[in-house]
C-alpha cells in the first residue's frame, strides 16, 4: 500500500544548553518514499534520526512508527523500525556471521528464525562470501553492508540510516546506494546526507534543514517538473546592466563575466522574444532556460541565509 503512512512526526523538538537544535519539526513518510534530510553540518540531521530511532528523547513532539507511539510503546515500535547510525556499531573482534546472530538475538528473533534471517539477509546484502572473516577486516564498504544488515536484519518497516556513504570510495558509494533503493521500494526511508548528488540519484522525497527547522520539501518528480525562472544568456556586445534589468518580467540579473548574464524573471513572463529581437545589436550567442535543481535550492535557502 503506497498510501501507507509509516512515520508520522509532530512539532519534534530538542535542546542543547537552551538552544533548540531541532525546532517544532513536523513531516510524514509513507511506504515506497526514500526520504533524503538534506543541511549543512549541525543542521539538526543526525539529532533528529536519532530521535526517530529511540535513541534519544525529544524536550517536545510525538513519533508515531507504523502506528505506535514512539514514547509511549518504545519496544514495541523499534521491532518495526532499522537503524543504523554514522558509525556502525559493529564487533569487529566477530565475524560477520557472530555479528549477525547476536543481533538477530537483539531484535528478538528465536535461534531458528534469526539463522534463516541471517543467512537471507547476507544474500541480499552481498555478504555471502564474507561470512566468516573478521569484522575488523573488512574494507568500510562491506563494513557499512553489515551496519545495513543488521539493521534491516528483523526484516523492519522503516528504515533509518545517517549519512550511509560517508567516507566511501565511488564503487562503494554506488553499491550501497543500489541496495538502500531495492531496501526502499516496499518499505520507507530516512536517509540523512550532505551530498546533493547522493540524495538526488537516491532519493523520492527531499526535506532541507536549517538551524533545526524544515525549510524546504518537495518530492523530486515535482521539482523536475516545475517551470524556468532563470536565463542565461551570452552577449557579444551587453548593453548597460539597466537596460537587461527593464525587459519584460526579469527581476533579477546576474553578471557572470565575459559577457554572460542570467535572468531570473517571473514565472511565466519570459523576455526570450525581446532578447531574440535585439540579437542582431547585443549579439546574442547564448539562450538557454536554467530549470530549478537540488544546488540551487540549497544554496538559496541554506548557504545564503546562513552567510546573511
């Protein structure tokens, strides 16, 4: 059921030393959304994954996992509910085999059950052929693959993860990230990154935090489809900045050097056929929409704001 709602979070807050790190945050995961927490570092990401595991309480707000309240029926919530933090809490003195028992052992499965989860879960983690090597041993991309495993290892609803490719090479980066997609396809995921890109590729769904507060959310499909307000343009013989600042909608310009501006003009109200008309005397060598992405979007309501 793609309408199934899995995470609901009301007016989440937490503080540190009376500074409020996570502010009256409020959103919904349903099943199918791989939901990408995008900020700046001390934004507020990990703080609030961390209290949507039950690792850490919130001063205000409720949790409500698959139905249940967080706060009120903590265990019985996380028996739907994956988690794995920044840094995996692994054994690396065990094998990925006595890792993955002893969690199974954690989550509450029975001997028997926790054996067929286990050796399921390896499979789909490509973990087979590592099983009895030495945590300690292992590259951090297969590292991360056991944080994932046992954190899906109970076969859970909702996913969280916290910063899942952090220090990974690009191989590693790209298997993971296969595997959190085919993870998310029929459940829901949080995911929290600072790599545009990574949420970009990944992601359904994008929520941008600043200062602890949500100040964007779009699902990806929607942001594709929104229409340009943005032109860049390329002139051999620019006329006086006033002149592109009265054409008809633009609001904005910017002087990008060697001749080259963008407009940013209002929706709908382009200046594409006035600049067309005085090609022949501007010496139009470039016309090209800039369509709304993830960069820009960060930039504006993160970067800006926060150097203002």
């Amino acid at each position: 059921m793609r309408n199934e709602i899995l995470v609901q979070v009301e007016r989440l807050t937490r503080c540190y030393s009376g500074v409020r790190v996570v502010d009256e945050m409020s959103f919904t995961l349903f099943r199918g959304q791989i939901l990408g927490f995008l900020g700046a570092n001390g934004a507020g990401k990990s703080t609030t994954l961390r209290m949507l595991a039950g690792v850490l309480a919130p001063d205000e707000g409720r949790i409500v996992i698959g139905g249940v309240d967080l706060l009120d029926q903590p265990a019985q919530a996380k028996r739907i509910l994956g988690y794995l933090p920044e840094q995996p809490p692994l054994y690396h003195e065990l094998t990925v085999d006595e890792q993955l028992h002893y969690s199974a052992r954690l989550h509450g499965l029975s001997y028997r059950i926790g054996r067929q989860a286990t050796m399921r879960i390896k499979q789909r983690c490509g973990l087979t052929e590592v099983g009895r090597r030495l945590i300690g041993h292992l590259s951090k991309g297969y590292r991360q693959r056991v944080g994932i495993a046992q954190a899906v290892l109970h076969d859970p609803s909702v996913i969280v993860l916290d910063e899942p490719t952090v220090g990974l090479d690009p191989i590693q980066s790209r298997e993971i990230r296969e595997l959190i997609r085919e993870l998310g396809r029929e459940r829901g995921v949080l995911l929290s990154s600072h790599l545009l890109t990574e949420v970009q590729t990944l992601c359904t769904h994008v929520q941008m935090i600043r200062a602890g507060r949500l100040v964007y959310t779009s699902a990806l499909a929607d942001l594709e489809r929104q229409p340009s307000t943005r032109l860049r343009i390329a002139l051999q013989a620019p006329p006086p900045l006033a002149c592109l600042n009265q054409l008809p909608g633009v609001v904005q310009v910017d002087e990008l050097g060697e001749g080259r501006f963008r407009l940013h003009h209002v929706a709908g109200v382009t200046p594409t056929a006035l600049l067309i008309e005085q090609a022949g005397d501007w010496g139009l060598r470039e016309l090209t929409p800039e369509y709304a992405n993830l960069e820009q979007i960060f930039v504006e309501l993160i970067l800006k704001a926060e150097a203002d």
